[in-house]
C-alpha cells in the first residue's frame, strides 16, 4: 500500500481548493444565483441582528460570502463565493479560499460579511489582484441574544468582520488567513 506524506497530502488539498477557485462559472447563470444568496444573507441579517442595519448605513461597501464550506483533518480548507455590493448595489464577484495545516477536525458551513468602513480599505481591497483578511480587521460576533458585539474600538477598525449562521462543528477553525479573489459570474 502506498503511504502519503504530510506534503503531498498538504499538496493535493492546495491543488484542490485551486482548481475549485478555477471554476468560475463564465457565461452562466452563477452572478444571478450569488446575488439571491446575497439578498438571503443580508435579509437574515437583519432580521436575526438588527444592529447590523447601522454597519450596513456606516459602511462604503459590504462584501457578502452567503456560504463557506469548511473541512479538515490535519490539513484543512475552505471556500466560498459571494458579492461585494456598494450602496446595495453589486459590483463585483469573489471568492473566498483558505487552506490551513495543524490540529483541526470536523466540518462546517458558515456565513460570514466583511464591513468596509473606510473609503481607503474599500479601495485596497478592490484594486488588490489577491486580498487577505489582515491585522486591520475586527471581529464582530453575535450574541446569542441577538445583538452585535460592536463597541468604540470595532466601530473605528477600517474592516469589521461578521461572522453567522454556523451550522457543523469544527475544532481550530479560523477566517483570518483567508484570500479573496475577483471572480466573474
């Protein structure tokens, strides 16, 4: 029987999440199939945490992935596509791919929404060919009562992060480490 080392098994997990980036779906329906589960998103959103309504009014522009998909088992990945919208109206298409190495186990789905809430960061973010969830973000996590965790400090970050509608359980799961890449629908 064949053994497989830790870095063709690390290899071929790369390989795979690239060619899941790859397949972008050109000259198909997928931009209108992201925008629904964009509006499903936002809409639940706002109706499980209305603290969200003056993120979304503060914000230049909010980047919506609906679904992430994430497993591991030593070696680990997720991805995901959504749409940046600005003024409610969307923009541009992108996908989100991570791919991790360490203790992790199990599998999950999640949601989550990136709040640019400078001019400056939206900017950064659009022209970059490959952006990636830095130190200038914040993380903003519902409580189980419904509300927002923003406070002074989360309201000023140039990114605030959301991120909702876990389903599945994953041990040494993370969003920072992801890229973010144009698509076209």
């Amino acid at each position: 029987m064949t053994q497989i080392s830790r870095r063709n098994l690390l290899a071929l997990s790369a390989a795979g999440l690239g060619l899941a980036a790859c397949g972008n779906g050109i000259g198909s329906e997928e931009g209108a199939r992201i925008d629904a589960r964009v509006d499903a998103t936002r809409d639940y959103l706002l109706s499980k945490y209305p603290g969200t309504q003056d993120l979304m009014n503060k914000a230049t522009g909010v980047l919506y992935m609906p679904l992430m998909t994430e497993v591991g088992l030593g070696v680990g990945g997720s991805y995901g596509r959504g749409a940046l919208r600005i003024n409610g109206v969307t923009v541009d298409y992108y996908s989100a791919a991570s791919a991790s190495i360490g203790f992790q186990i199990g599998a999950q789905q999640y949601a989550h929404a990136l709040f640019f809430m400078t001019p400056d960061a939206l900017a950064e973010f659009r022209r970059s060919n490959g952006w990636e969830l830095g130190a200038d973000a914040r993380y903003a996590l519902p409580d189980r009562g419904g509300a927002l965790g923003t406070d002074t400090t989360t309201s000023l970050a140039p990114v605030i992060a959301l991120v909702f509608g876990q389903a599945g359980l994953i041990a040494g799961a993370s969003l920072a480490g992801t890229k973010y890449t144009r698509i076209l629908p």
